[in-house]
C-alpha cells in the first residue's frame, strides 16, 4: 500500500501558532487566512492536519490547558485551601499579563460571539464552569478537614474566587498590569476564610 505524503510541517509548532492568533482574536475574529498565514500551511493542510476551524481552536484550547494554564491543576494539589488560592491568583496575575502569552483563552476566547460561534461559546462556558467544579470539590475537602471553617460554603467560594480570576483576565485584556492584578489578588487573600481553630 502506498504511504500518503508526509507532513511538510511540524503540527505542534503549528498548533502553537494557532493558539496565539487565537489568544490575540477570539476565535470569531480569527479568519482562516489569519490563522493559515501566521501557521505557514495552506487551508487544505490545515483541514487535513486539524479538521475545521472549530476543532482548531479546541485542540487549541486543550493546549492551552495543558501548557500556560496548567498552573490551574498546580494549584489544586496543594495542602491547603488559602494555598490554592494563593497559588491561583499570583499565578494568573503573571499569566495573563505574560506578554508571550497573551491572556486567558478561555475567558477571551468567546468574549464577543455571534451566533456562528454558539458551539465555542458553550464549550468555554462549560469548560469554566468544571474549573469552578472542581474548586468547589476542594474547598468541600478543606471543610471537611478542617482547613475552612465550619459552615463555609464551598459552592459560594468557588464562585467568588472563579468570579475574581475571569475578572482579572478581562482587566487584562484592558491594559491593567501585573503589579495592580497582584494587588487584587492580595485584597481577596486578606478576605479569605482563615482556617477553622481545630485545624490551626
């Protein structure tokens, strides 16, 4: 059986690529010829490699996850709650104001979505909401071990601090620096819960 031409491209780099039109347009305003020209691959290597735009941009996404976002998972094996969200705040102040790395793609992504787009926009609010998830599983455990007081309610503070991290990427978006996303990041820490006075 003949062998089918190999690629004349490296697909990782060129994911990589993708991910940063992406990061810099949404994925409404990423056109086709944007997303082939900064690749460096014609329309039809770019079907054949990825599928359509669609599934770009998740595979994009899932690199996204895997690489500057994966400080999220970091952050979720730590000891303690105050730690995990110490972990996330600074991580995502330095994050989303990395200029190699501009912004969070799964705030930005969708921002701004016409009908067209109503697939993505699903898939990045449904991605956030399992973020929120499973900070709402790890602050039941904090509770129960004692790591949060007593009557803390895990659902609030996961949608407190999901809350504070998008509007962190937003502010971003607009110009806010790392210095004044650290400064927010310091305000929520000074608010939350300490730990229950068994667990001190």
């Amino acid at each position: 059986m003949a062998m089918g031409r190999p690629r004349e491209f490296d697909v990782d780099k060129a994911l990589d690529l993708a991910l940063q039109v992406f990061w810099r347009k949404g994925y409404e305003g990423a056109s086709m010829a944007d997303l082939t020209e900064t690749m460096g691959i014609t329309k039809p290597s770019l079907y054949s490699a990825f599928g359509n735009k669609e599934e770009l941009f998740r595979k994009a996404l899932d690199r996204y996850v895997d690489g500057p976002g994966g400080y999220f998972q970091v952050a979720l094996a730590k000891a303690t709650a105050r730690a995990v969200v110490e972990h996330l705040l600074y991580e995502s102040a330095d994050a989303v104001t990395d200029p190699n790395h501009p912004g969070c793609l799964a705030v930005q992504g969708a921002l701004t979505c016409g009908d067209a787009a109503e697939s993505i926009k699903q898939e990045l609010m449904s991605r956030r909401a399992k973020g929120e998830q499973d900070l709402r599983q790890r602050f039941e455990r904090a509770i129960a071990e004692g790591d949060l007081p007593q009557g803390s309610d895990a659902a609030d503070l996961a949608a407190y601090l999901s809350a504070i991290l998008q509007g962190m990427a937003v502010q971003a978006a607009g110009g806010t620096t790392r210095e004044q996303l650290r400064k927010i990041a310091e305000m929520a820490l000074r608010t939350w819960p300490p730990p229950s006075v068994a667990a001190v």
